[in-house]
C-alpha cells in the first residue's frame, strides 16, 4: 500500500489495475475497499479544486482592488489566509 502513497501521478492504468488486484486478494471485501477508497480520493480532489477555484477568486479579487475586507464577505476566508495568498502572488 505504501507504493500507492509513494507513486503520485506516476501511475498508469495497469499500475492501478495491479492494485485494485492486490487489494481484492488482500482484503476479503476486496470490491469494497476499492470503492471507499476512490469515493475518498474523489472527495479529496473535489476539495482540493474547490481551494483552488477558491485562492482564483481571492487572486482576481486582489487584482481588482477589491478590499481585504471585502474579500473575507465574499469568499468566507480569514484575513490570514488572504493574506497568505496575497503573499504567493508576489513570488
């Protein structure tokens, strides 16, 4: 399992198909294992590119003008975290 951690984006569909296998040997609720773990992973990058779709908004909204402020009213972020955006807009 610590290879799945390791492999990142490196995986190709024979690598996942190799791991699904595993799994289903490994695990006598083999199919069930497998489906909590894409529905989790799913959920994961569901909010990963909500953040990112998020921090945009924050980027735009800077670049516009708009007040830190205003910023917190419209996206329900802290002003550290704006702040911390704002930061990474600079480097």
């Amino acid at each position: 399992m610590r290879y799945v951690l390791n492999a990142g984006q490196n995986l190709d569909k024979t690598d996942i198909d190799e791991i699904i296998e595993k799994i289903e040997k490994t695990y006598p609720e083999g199919s069930e294992v497998v489906m909590t773990l894409a529905e989790r992973f799913r959920e994961e990058g569901k909010e990963e590119g909500m953040k990112k779709s998020l921090e945009r908004v924050v980027q735009k909204s800077i670049i516009k003008g708009l007040t830190t402020e205003d910023i917190i009213e419209i996206t329900g972020l802290s002003k550290e975290e704006i702040e911390n955006i704002r930061k990474r807009m600079l480097i």
